[in-house]
C-alpha cells in the first residue's frame, strides 16, 4: 500500500507516528507490555482513551457530525496499522466501535444525544450481553426474556462470557421478547445501566488466571422502554450489523507481524544445547517461515480491503468471514511458534505479573512473561466473534449458494 498512499495520505501516516511518539509515553509502553488479553484493562484503556479524546482521535469510524474524525477507511487503516506498530493499548470496542455506530443507525434523536457524547468522553464504558449458557454461535436460541410491564421491561436471564462487565457501567442487550414467530422475529435490543437492581455479575477466570470475561445474571431488572434501540421484536436486524463488525473489523496484519518478530528473537536468544534454538531446530524455522508469509499475505489483504472500502465499494460478508478465520488461525499459529521458542520459560505460570499496575518480576527474562497467557487466551479465537463453522456456513451460502 506503501505506494498507492497519496502526498496527503503520507502526510497523515507521519502525523499519527508523531503522536504517537510523544504521547504513548514509556509509563504506557510498559503498562501495555504486561497485557495479555484482547483488550487494554479498565485503567490502561481510560488513560489512552482519555489521550486520544483531548486530541480528537477517539472515535475513528465515526462521522464528523457525531463527535468523530470524519476520516476515509484508508486513514483508518493507517492510524491502526500505526498504534499496531506501536503496541498501543487497544481500546475495547464493545461501546465505540459496536454500540455507537448502531446507535447513530437504529437509535432514537434523544439516544444519541445521551449516550454518544458520553461514550466519546469514556464516562460510559460498555459490554455487550449477546451469548448464553445455551445461546452462542446459534445466537437467536436466547433465552433472556423481557417482559412489558407499562413503561418498563422486566428482563430475567443469564449472559455468559461477558467482556469487560466487571468494569463497565452500560451494557447492550438482546433479549426474547416473543416467542409466537420464528427466533429470530422475537428478539429486542435493550441498553441498561450496570448498576440496575437485579444485575448480578460473576467473574470468569481464564485458564490463564486473567479476568477479562463473565456471567451476568438478570434478575427481576426493570428496563425503561425508552432504552429499546430500533422496534420491539426487531434486534436481529440491530445484532447483525454488530456481529458484521465483529467479524470482519480491525487490523492484524502488523500485530500479527510482531508476534512473529518476537518468536524470531526469542528463538535465536534461547539456548538449546548450545546453540540457539533457531539454529537447533529446522522445522521450527519452516513453521516459522510459513507463517510470516501467510502473515504477510493477510497484511497485504487487510491493505486492499481498506483502500477498496476508500473507493466505496463493499467488501461483502464473505471477505469479512475469510478474514475472521485467517485472523483466528494465525493468531493461534503465532503464539504455539512463541511458546515453544521459550522451552522452558514457557511453563511457569506468570499471572501475578500480568495486567494493569502489576509489578511482580517475570520468571526469566522478561520477554518470558506474557507469551504463555496469550497462547492461552488465543485458544478462543475460533470461537468468538462467530465460530469456524459459523464462518464456514456463511462462505457456504454466500459463496457457493448452499
């Protein structure tokens, strides 16, 4: 892309580095080093979030007259492609990248004016209450129900793996407000206050002793029908516009290109009989090769994907399904290679160093600390944001017409 990139566009790329230069300071730098989950925790992402909304830069995707930067898909592309570069906190996406934009799209005048200004500002943090015990990638099989007792909805549930719920204070929600037509018809779209009675949140440890996701329990919550976003019984049409973005959003590509790097290093630092374990082991350095190629070749897509988007031309849901199952299998690829480089090091169990404000001293080196949480934690990646049968079915039908 390097070369299809315009004076102006160049202009923008060497803006944002500067940026990025002086305000992710070495504090941030490090506090992010310890992050091994998909998003910054809640300290972490307040501070970025509140660096990025003094300089305007918060709400990329968003239009102009909403707060946002008004900028193209391709400068998107880049200011992501940069903060990647740059290992910047990544910002949960549950309330500005998913909940605003079907805000501006289904929301009513007075929704907007409340809640996206105060989504900007980072005085609402949001979670996004879609699956259930029961209720995952076959989503319209919820059960959660909402019932209209005058101006209220009473909603009784559960929603399971709940990201960040233990630090938000809003969240979204589908819930089944009829059962009278197919599952699909009866579902609503709700947002409510975390602090509403009647909401219960438990947490979910990983197998890597990170908190990052929960149960939330619904019990009796009223819910004001003024917080119904688009028409009763018609959230499907809302749901889908989220999950569009959640399968098919963000940039990987130059993550994707550091995991690699970092196995690289690791792998001819560590020692195997006396020799570095890159020069000890040829079928690592091939797994390794193979891997930055296809690496690079996501990298080059996710490029064409954004100045095709530039052009205003639609990449279609069978670009967004390929690239969600690229993603999760390279992901997965890349931090199997970076734990194996480790040996040894990969086997301590380094939970009381990772996150925001932990300052307990890696086992090893400190390159050792994160690696064996993220393979962990990327074991999810074929789950969530829609399964690897789900995308499958979704290439099936739209592409060869099943």
């Amino acid at each position: 892309m390097e070369s299809a990139l315009s004076p102006a566009d160049l202009a923008f790329r060497d803006e944002v580095r500067a940026f990025l230069s002086d305000k992710l300071t070495p504090e941030l730098r490090a506090a992010n080093a310890r992050q091994a989950g998909v998003f910054a925790e809640a300290e972490l992402n307040r501070a970025w979030h509140a660096i990025l909304y003094e300089k305007g830069w918060i709400a990329p995707s968003w239009p102009v007259e909403h707060g946002g930067t008004g900028w193209s898909p391709l400068q998107r592309h880049i200011f992501a492609d940069e903060c990647a570069k740059a290992e910047a906190p990544v910002i949960p996406a549950m309330g500005l990248q998913m909940c605003g934009p079907v805000l501006m799209k289904y929301g009513t005048d007075a929704q907007k004016a409340f809640f996206l200004p105060r989504m900007l500002s980072g005085e609402h943090y949001w979670c996004q209450g879609y699956s259930e015990p029961q209720s995952g990638s076959d989503l319209a099989s919820l059960q959660t129900r909402a019932v209209r007792e005058g101006d209220d909805y009473v909603v009784d549930g559960t929603k399971l793996w709940t990201t960040h719920a233990h630090f938000a204070n809003w969240i979204f929600l589908l819930v089944r407000t009829s059962t009278e037509a197919k599952p699909q018809a009866g579902i609503s779209f709700l947002l409510t206050p975390m602090d509403a009675p009647g909401i219960t949140v438990r947490p979910i440890l990983s197998i890597s002793g990170e908190h990052e996701v929960n149960q939330v329990f619904f019990d009796g919550v009223r819910i004001p029908v003024a917080n119904l976003v688009g028409e009763e019984n018609q959230g499907w049409t809302v749901a889908k516009a989220l999950l569009e973005f959640e399968r098919g959003g963000g940039v990987m590509g130059s993550r994707l290109v550091k995991m690699v790097d970092q196995a690289r290093r690791i792998a001819r630092t560590e020692a195997a009989d006396g020799e570095s374990f890159w020069a000890a082991s040829p079928d690592f350095r091939r797994r390794l090769l193979d891997l930055e190629i296809e690496v690079a070749g996501l990298d080059h897509t996710e490029r064409n994907v954004a100045a095709q988007l530039s052009a205003g031309r639609d990449i279609g849901d069978a670009t967004a399904s390929v690239l969600k199952l690229t993603v999760s299998n390279l992901l997965q690829r890349a931090t199997e290679l970076t734990l194996e480089a480790l040996g040894v090091y990969g086997a301590p169990d380094q939970r009381d160093g990772l996150g925001y404000g932990a300052n307990a001293a890696p086992i090893g080196p400190d390159y050792a600390l994160t690696p064996g949480a993220k393979y962990l934690n990327s074991r999810a990646a074929t789950i969530y944001g829609g399964s690897q049968e789900v995308q499958h079915n979704i290439l099936a039908r739209v592409v060869l017409g099943l």
